[in-house]
C-alpha cells in the first residue's frame, strides 16, 4: 500500500479494531492523522499493514492501563482532575491524545529515519532515487579519493549491479576525461591515476541493488574529479551505458 492507503486503512480498520480489542472508546483514545502518519513513516518499513497494526496495539496497552490506573483508585480524587498526576490517582483527561511526545514514550526512538536533502556543501555527492516496497525514497551517494594505486573500495552493502554500474562508470568518466576536465589529485589527464576511490552508499544495514544508481554514481564521481558541487534540488535515477546514454 501507499502511505495515503495506509493512512486511510488506519483509521477507518486498524484503529477501531485496536480499540475494541482493548476495550475503549473513541472517547477515551484519540490518534490524530499525523500521528498515524509518523508510525507509518518512522516505526514501520513494509508494504502491509500488519507490523502498523501491531504498532497501534502497543499503543491502546499503554492507554488502558492509564485509563485502568485512574479508575481503580476513586477515593483520592474527590475534586475530579484537580490532584496532582504523579500517583496516577487522577483519571487521565479524556480523549487522551496521542501526540508525538507520547509517541516517542510508548513505541521508543523512531526505528527509521527518512533521508532529507540538505544542501549539499562538498564535490562528490550526489542524490539518487531508490525504490522500497514502500514506494519511493532520496538516497545520498558519496564519494572521496586519496592518494593509491587506481583501487575502488564500494561500501554501503551493495549487490552485484550496483558494483558493476561502479565500474560502469568509472571507465565512462576515464574515457571522456578530457571532455569534461576531469583530473586526478595532482591535476593529471587521467582521473585515477595515483588515486584511490571509495564510494559510500550511506544507510549501511539496509540492502541496496538494482540498475538505477548508474546515473547517479557517474555525477557523484564526475562532481569528485571536476570539484564542482552538484546541485541539491535534482535527484536522479536510471542505469547508464558504456557509450554515455541513460536508460529509463
């Protein structure tokens, strides 16, 4: 599903279910549509819904022992809300609302970060578009040379294609040097001589293969070798060929 379908399937199925599941009302929990959008986002990688279901039920737990808390002990609370909220004597104001503090107490720190472009302030970086199962994501390819021997160091847990558009792009970049002005460390025709290259795809632990970072990587080696920035606005995706031509 998408993010609006899973938003929408949130709230009209998962929600309600929860909630009956664990015995309260919609008077008594209220999950605002961000909220939902940030469990979606940030606590959940899948193209279901059942780890997001599973995510509102931890959820209901923690709101039903409040509510049950402030039940079981009626006698200190003669004024109504007015005790103090430390011995839980009090029944918690209702709808309790899930905001993003609360969030963050009852599911723990944001298990995924999106990606966010910021400006990009080096040569040797550039954006691609990856696919997930959960539609589309900005992936960050970075790139640095030091003095060595021409050896290509890749790192990020890439697959096979991905090692191979590396390569694919380094000898484009090498045959087409002088077009564009690209230069080794020490200012030389040829962008790897004397010159070691290691390319980074940040975002370690999670698995990335396919043939879309050709175009992407031949930008970020170009950017390395011209010392010009690439611009930060435009990510791109497509595999590239050993004549210069991006596929779709």
């Amino acid at each position: 599903y998408t993010q609006e379908e899973k938003l929408e399937i949130a709230h009209r199925h998962l929600i309600p279910n929860q909630l009956e599941q664990h015995g309260l009302t919609p008077q008594q929990l209220h999950i605002p549509q961000d909220t939902t959008q940030d469990v979606i986002s940030r606590y959940t990688r899948e193209a279901g819904v059942r780890s997001l279901e599973r995510k509102f039920g931890a959820i209901c737990r923690a709101v039903a022992v409040k509510v049950a808390e402030g039940n079981r002990v009626p006698e200190t609370s003669s004024s109504g809300q007015e005790p103090q909220q430390e011995d839980k004597a009090a029944p918690p104001e209702m709808p309790i609302v899930i905001d993003h503090v609360a969030l963050k107490d009852i599911l723990g720190p944001p298990l995924f970060d999106m990606e966010v472009s910021e400006r990009l302030t080096l040569p040797g970086v550039a954006l691609g578009l990856a696919w997930t199962p959960l539609g589309g994501e900005i992936m960050f390819v970075e790139a640095s040379r030091m003095e060595g021997e021409g050896q290509l160091t890749l790192t990020g847990q890439l697959g096979d294609v991905m090692k191979e558009s590396a390569h694919l792009a380094i000898s484009w970049l090498r045959a087409n040097a002088k077009t564009y002005q690209l230069t080794n460390m020490v200012g030389g025709p040829d962008p790897m001589e004397g010159t070691d290259i290691h390319l980074h795809f940040p975002a370690g632990a999670v698995t990335k293969d396919g043939p879309s970072a050709g175009v992407t990587i031949v930008t970020c080696l170009a950017s390395l070798f011209s010392g010009r920035l690439v611009r930060s606005d435009v990510a791109m995706t497509g595999e590239i060929t050993l004549r210069g031509l991006v596929l779709p």
